[in-house]
C-alpha cells in the first residue's frame, strides 16, 4: 500500500483492469464489491487520491479522480460507482478539524468511507454536541468500508434549525462501520455489485466542532463534485455499452 501520486493513476487503472474484469461477475451475484477488488484499489491507493498528502494521501485534484473513476467506469460499472463514493470522500478531510480527519482518514492507511451525504437524518442538538438516530438508504460500498457517514438535518427538540436565510441546517456526521446494522435491502436490477443497502448506526452522540476549512480541497462543495463524478460514471458505462453494441454489430 503507498499513497499514489495522481500522475500514475491512470497507469494503475489499466494494470488493474484484467482483474477487476474478471471479479465483476463474483461483485454482480453477491451484491457487493468482490474482495480481490477492493484490496487491489486499497493498495494502489485509489480510494485515497483526495486526501491530502500529511494525511498518507495522494493530494490529487479534482480533474485526476475525475478521469481514474471514468476509466474504471469504462471496466466495471459497480467499481467505477464505488471508486467515485470512497474517492470524493476523501474531501472531507478539508472540512474536518484536524484531529477528526487524523482519526477517520489518517490514522488507518487502508480506511474507506461510505454513506450518503443526502440529510434524511435527524441529529437533536444537545449541549455541545448532537443526539443522532437515524437509518440512511442507498449506502453504496458500506460492506468494504471502514466509516460511514450521514447527511442530517439539525432539530432544536422537535423544530428544524434553520439558517438565517430560511433553509433547513444540515450536518454530516461519521461513525465507525462497526457500528451499524447493514440492512439488506439492494436487490437491483443493475449495479448490484455496489451493495447501496440501508444502513442504521446505533444511536449516538456526535460532537459539534466549529465550522473549519483546513486544507484547499475543502473549500469546493463536496456534493456539487459528488454529482459531477456520478454523471462522469453513467456517461462512461453509455460509452462503454454503446461501444459493445458497435463491435457485435461488425
């Protein structure tokens, strides 16, 4: 395992494309990411191209993930879905204090995040901190990761926090995976290799850091990209059918 610079992604990409070709089947029948996938992109360092580099990442940018989840895509549609969710994670190393993004992305070279950022949580402000009990769906790569984490929605008791110009306040909480009851609930049609079940942590208290941006690539908005990598996967996997479809065709 060693951090990867962003310069030699795509060179890995393609030595790993033989295997994850031949494990996406095992990924599609199980429903979850075949576990020779996930330990090869754990070693190449894939899933820690965003984190910075005082943290064992790659400090790749943007325009770097956005082409190494394309190429993966083009291989594997599943593993280019959950490259591109432990990727972006990466980013909120920037928005956490440092000894948060130490103990979540740093500590543990091998760590992968997952959850979804959508605030269908409920986190109930109590002295300092938060109460979180919550279920999240579509929780893709939640088998193979180490820490999820949540979108939620702030309440004073039973009343929406909001901000000064009258939107709900949201919050994204961690936890550790061991925490959580995995749900069994994705049983699709397509990707099934991503493992989007439901997911439920035990109720917790989370604490409230003030609001910090450490390091640059916290200051773009991690959901705007988020989505960008998303479409940047579907746009892939059409290309990749489409050239398919012209090969059977001749």
């Amino acid at each position: 395992m060693f951090p990867i610079r962003g310069s030699d992604a795509l060179q890995v990409v393609a030595v790993l494309a033989p295997l994850v070709e031949v494990d996406a089947s095992a990924s599609e029948r199980d429903r979850q990411l075949a576990h020779p996938i996930v330990e090869a992109l754990t070693r190449a360092g894939l899933f820690r191209l965003l984190i910075p580099c005082d943290l064992g990442g790659g400090g790749a940018d943007l325009k770097t993930l956005s082409e190494v989840v394309e190429a993966m895509a083009w291989i594997d549609g599943a593993t280019g879905w959950c490259l591109m969710i432990g990727g972006c994670y990466g980013a909120f190393s920037g928005y956490l204090l440092a000894e948060g993004a130490t103990e979540i992305l740093g500590a543990d070279p091998g760590v992968i995040t997952a959850g979804q950022l959508r605030p269908t949580g409920e986190a109930r402000a109590t002295g300092g901190g938060y109460h979180v009990s919550s279920r999240w769906a579509f929780g893709s790569g939640c088998q193979h990761s180490s820490w999820m984490l949540g979108g939620c929605r702030i309440l004073d008791e039973d009343c929406p926090r909001l901000r000064p110009d009258g939107t709900q306040m949201t919050r994204i909480t961690f936890f550790p995976k061991v925490a959580c009851n995995i749900l069994d609930t994705w049983d699709s049609a397509g990707l099934r290799g991503t493992g989007s079940h439901d997911y439920e942590p035990r109720p917790f208290s989370a604490r409230a850091p003030p609001p910090v941006v450490s390091r640059t690539i916290g200051t773009t908005r991690t959901a705007v990209y988020a989505a960008r990598h998303g479409a940047i996967r579907g746009v892939s996997r059409s290309r990749a059918h489409l050239a398919s479809l012209v090969t059977l065709s001749t």
